[in-house]
C-alpha cells in the first residue's frame, strides 16, 4: 500500500494535534498527580505511532517496488531482442507479477494509449511514485533513448545499475543494524539501572527520613527522583529513536516507530516496577 508524503503529513499533523489535545486535558484533571507522568507517554505515543505506522506501510511499498523494478527491466531487455514493439512490451508487462509495481505499469500503458509518448509516459511514471531510485533509472533510460543506442542493452543495464543500488542498501541496512540495537540497549540498560538504584537507594532513604532521622535527609524526594528519571528515559527515547533511524533508513522520520516503542517500554517499566 503506497503512503504519499500529502498523507503523511496530514497523519502527522492530525496525530500532533491530537496528542497536543490529551496533554491539555490531562494537565487539567492530572497537574498535580504523577498520573501525569504516565499521560505525557500516552500523548507521545499518539503523536508518534500513527505517522511511525504510515512510514511502515510506505517503506515496504517502496522495498517492493526497488525490488521489483531491475526484473522489469530485464523482461523488457529480453521483449526487446525478441522484436516486440515496447508499447506491446509494456502491455504484456502490466499483466505479470511485480508487485504495486504492477499497478503502476498499467497506468503507464494507459497513458501510452493516450497518445503519450514513451518519454513522457516514463517521466509521469517516475513522478507519480515518486522514489529517488525510479527517477535514477528514469533519467538513465531517458537520456539514452534520445541519443539513441538498443533498448536491450539499455533496459540490462540499468538493471543492473539498480539491483548494485538495492544490494548496497540492504547491505547498508545490515551492517548499521548493530548501532540500532546499541539504542535500545542503552535505553534498556538506563531504565535497568534507575530501577536498582530507585528501590535500593532512594526508597530506604525515604523511610529514613520519614523516621525523623536528622542527619540523613535525602537531597531530592522519591516521587522528584522518578519524574526526573522518567522525563531522562523519554527524553533518551526520543533523540535515539530518532537517530536510529537516521543511521539505519536515513530518515529522521523513519526513526519515529523506535521512538513509539522506547517511549512505550520506558513507560510501562516505570508503572510495573516504580509506581
């Protein structure tokens, strides 16, 4: 399913002003609770987790349609060789297995059959799925067209230009993997660490003080040391989701499902083992 950047942005906008919304409502029913604490997760995880959903949704799209164009390419190199005329090519083409990719060549036939011409057809193409890797082998194919050459040799090679772009990326993906999971590591080993030392320091402390002990008094109270620690664990889930998704996708925006999933987690060890 193909997620538009108009739509994601209207999910983002949407999903902004709805968790805007629950934090006002919360800070008048909550200001002076530590229920707060646990509502400003909520509101983050509605501002973040529906447009982190749409970004799923959209970059398998995309993976499917880099995957499946270098085939394409390749059917249509071996259509070429046979004699068949590309528009002949491309009808055929439209009726096989690509993925959305297919539904995307249909269009393309169709505008063909308006009296569009290769050319034009193909830069419509390339701006209606609008993805760096289709512009790149649009220009490719483009350019070489007009000044001429087989259309075999054109369509291989760009084939192979793309499958060298996909294989690099995926490679990219996994070797950056590890550097994710140093994320969430240290996320997990902070909330790990607060947790011991909130029960094995600050709690017996303010039992001691609660027992009028003069010279011990804790500097911070129980309940200002975990909202401290809390407001550290998000605030630590939402620049690593963010910079994890920038190393590993190379988008900011792409990191917003590791924030929705730190933020949850952060919040949920907090209410289970320090509330």
């Amino acid at each position: 399913m193909r997620v538009t950047k108009r739509t994601t942005k209207r999910i983002s906008i949407i999903s902004a002003a709805a968790a805007i919304i629950f934090f006002i409502i919360a800070l008048i029913f909550y200001l002076t609770s530590p229920t707060l604490d646990y509502m400003m997760v909520i509101a983050l995880t509605i501002g973040v987790a529906p447009p982190s959903v749409a970004g799923i949704i959209h970059n398998r799209w995309k993976i499917k349609i880099e995957k499946a164009t270098p085939d394409f390419l390749r059917d249509l190199a071996t259509a070429s060789r046979t004699g068949i005329p590309l528009q002949v090519a491309l009808e055929h083409a439209s009726h096989r297995i690509y993925g959305p990719l297919t539904y995307e060549l249909k269009l393309l036939v169709s505008h063909m059959s308006w009296g569009m011409n290769f050319n034009e057809a193909l830069d419509e193409f390339s701006d209606r799925i609008n993805l760096p890797l289709i512009k790149k082998a649009t220009v490719l194919i483009n350019e070489a067209a007009k000044h001429g050459g087989d259309l075999s040799n054109i369509f291989d090679s760009t084939a192979k230009y793309l499958d060298s772009i996909n294989s690099w990326t995926q490679k990219r993906r996994q070797q950056t993997t590890p550097y994710v999971l140093i994320f969430y590591f240290s996320v997990f080993m902070f909330l790990f660490i607060i947790i011991v030392i909130s029960n094995m320091m600050f709690t017996p402390l303010s039992q001691i003080g609660a027992g009028n002990v003069s010279f011990i008094k804790p500097i911070i109270s129980q309940a200002a040391s975990r909202r401290l620690f809390l407001h550290a664990s998000l605030i630590e889930a939402l620049f690593g989701g963010l910079i994890a998704g920038k190393i590993n996708e190379d988008s900011f925006l792409d990191g917003l499902k590791h924030v929705t999933v730190l933020a949850v987690a952060s919040g949920l060890a907090f209410y289970i083992f320090l509330r």
